[in-house]
C-alpha cells in the first residue's frame, strides 16, 4: 500500500476505477465498522469489539471469518452479503492527515491500488484543476466517515463509564472433532445493561444509544451465518456447533 494525501498539483491526471471489486479485503477476517452502520451491517455480521493490545484501545468490528486470513463473504464475484461496510467499500480511499497542515485530517488515495491510475475512468480533477463532481462526492462521504468516527469513539466511551463490555469467547466444534477457541473478543453485558437506573436507562434512550447496543445484541446470532457460509464452502472441514460464552473475571486474568 502506498497511501498518500490527494494534492492537485501531484496527481492532476489521476483517475479511478468505476468497476472495484473487492478482492483487497479477501483475506481479512475482520473490518472496521462505525456505530451507525450498527443496525444495517447487524443483519448480515456478527459485530463486536476487539482491543488493541498496543495502545488498549477498543475498536468496534465485524467478524468476515472463523479464523485469520479468512473471509467468508468474499467470492471472485459476489460478496455474500448486501450491506458492504464503509471501511471496505471507500477503498482505494481513506481519510488521513495532511503533511501540510498540522492536526488536519484530508481525503487521501492508496496510489498501489489496482483501481487507480492515469488509464482509469473517474478523474479527480478538471482540465482546470478543480475538483470534479466525483471527487467532491468522495470528499463529503469521506466527512460523513469521520463524522462517524467520533460517534464511534464516544459509543465505546459510554459502553465503558457504565461497565456494560465483557469479554467474550466463541467456540467452534468442527467435523473432524477439532475445536477451536477464538478470544479476545468484547461484547454488551445485558445483565448491567438492565441494570441500569431509571435516570440513566432514560439518558441512553434519548442519546439514541439503544438502537446500536440492541443491534449489536441481535448480530451476535450471525455467528450461525458464518457457520453457514464456512460450510457452504470448499473448505473440507465443516462447523458442526458454533456459540458464545462469557469469559470470567478470573479466566481473563
């Protein structure tokens, strides 16, 4: 990857793909996906949340795959799925910061990208320099992107304050008698989750806080999905029992 911040004068004659498959995510069993993506992707994807063991930080996601380098909704043609995570569908695009200007984020480009060059079909400049209207429609979705962003980090901030993440683990008993573990993995507590007072049940109401916390709930049934499509596929190893447990306080020590 050789991602760079989309400037005029470097890449006037640049242009991209209108055909992008998406082949670039075939090997990658998670993707990033933003709380108000929540409801669509929830109907398709087990989501949940992973933290990252350098700087501890939670980030929401949705499962692709039973292990790594595994994706199960990724075919050569199709993707087994109809709602495409923001995350996957922007690329070659992606939001980045600008080295002109301190602390500011801009549209960048994944120059390696098989979807981009001067050959290309959508140009991001006029013959004048100025944006065309694509580029334009890619900056503004770009902004909703990081809009986002920040709801994310706020969702994981309160999920946080009010002790509602345990740690989860999802074991998979395959046909040839195997069983796997995977961990690291985060999910709502609806045990605090109905514990919550009356004042604060009320706060998250008018927050729009439910829709996402049940939406994440519902999708934790798709790990069936991921059964499924395991099992539909070339792979000679089938799942034959697939569930969540709860991992204790003292397991996870």
């Amino acid at each position: 990857m050789n991602i760079v911040a989309i400037k005029k004068e470097q890449h006037q004659n640049l242009k991209v793909a209108n055909q992008r498959d998406l082949s670039h995510v075939a090997n990658q069993h998670i993707a990033p996906i933003n709380v108000r993506e929540f409801p669509q992707a929830s109907t398709s994807y087990p989501i949940v949340l992973i933290k990252d063991p350098d700087s501890e930080r939670y980030r929401t996601v949705v499962m692709l795959g039973l292990e790594a380098g595994e994706n199960l909704y990724h075919e050569e043609k199709k993707w087994q799925a109809i709602y495409i995570p923001h995350s996957i569908s922007m690329v070659p695009f992606s939001l980045g910061l600008d080295p002109e200007k301190e602390k500011t984020l801009t549209a960048c480009i994944d120059l390696d990208s098989p979807f981009v060059g001067e050959d290309k079909d959508q140009a991001l400049f006029d013959a004048d320099g100025n944006d065309t209207e694509y580029f334009k429609g890619i900056q503004e979705q770009l902004g909703r992107l990081y809009d986002n962003e920040v709801a994310n980090e706020n969702f994981v901030k309160i999920l946080l304050e009010n002790d509602l993440l345990q740690e989860l683990e999802l074991n998979i008993a395959f046909n040839n008698e195997e069983k796997k573990k995977l961990v690291g993995i985060f999910g709502i507590n609806e045990e605090k989750l109905h514990g919550l007072s009356d004042e604060k049940a009320l706060e998250f109401y008018k927050s729009g806080l439910f829709m996402p916390i049940h939406a994440m709930l519902a999708s934790a049934g798709q790990v069936n999905r991921l059964a499924q499509l395991r099992n539909a596929s070339e792979n000679p190893v089938k799942v034959s029992g697939i569930q969540y447990s709860v991992v204790k306080a003292e397991e996870a020590k």
